[in-house]
C-alpha cells in the first residue's frame, strides 16, 4: 500500500524580505503604485513605533526571488519620494 505524502507548498513560504520603511504616508502610496504598476509583489504593515516624532513606520516586504527587481524598480523612483525612504540591502 501507497502512502500518500502531505502536500506542503514547498521551500518558498516565509521567505519575504523586508524592502523599505518610511513615515510618509504620501511616500508609501507612491512605492505601492510602482510596485503594482511593475506586477511585484508585497506586503506592507504599518508598524506603531516613535521614530522622530513619527507613530507609525510603514513596512513594505517582497519575496526573496523579487528583492532586486522590486530594489532596482524603487531605485527609478523620483528623487523627492526616494529621500524619504530608507532601503534596505539583504
């Protein structure tokens, strides 16, 4: 008699990276259009935190396989938005 193995969904689960973190809600709608407009995906959580007189840090995370596509994609982005981001190197 067969046994039949578990199904898992494989080595890839968990393996996201966070990407950048900013305070500025403006910041974050931007990096989440560009994101969406070059089909990468993300995740992204806002963190309660005091940073700066900031309570909120917005958290953008990507699969490890789209880390340099996704960094490259943020690279592009308009100089105002990209001072107000911390990238992050994995």
């Amino acid at each position: 008699m067969k046994k039949n193995k578990p199904k898992t969904m494989g080595k890839n689960i968990d393996r996201d990276v966070e990407l950048c973190r900013t305070t500025n809600a403006r910041v974050s709608s931007q990096m989440m259009r560009t994101l969406v407009s070059h089909e990468i995906p993300f995740t992204q959580n806002w963190v309660r935190v005091t940073y700066n007189g900031a309570k909120e840090v917005c958290v953008i995370s990507t699969h490890y396989n789209q880390y340099q596509r996704a960094r490259r994609v943020l690279d592009h982005m308009e100089v105002v938005y990209r001072e107000r981001m911390i990238l992050h190197a994995v």
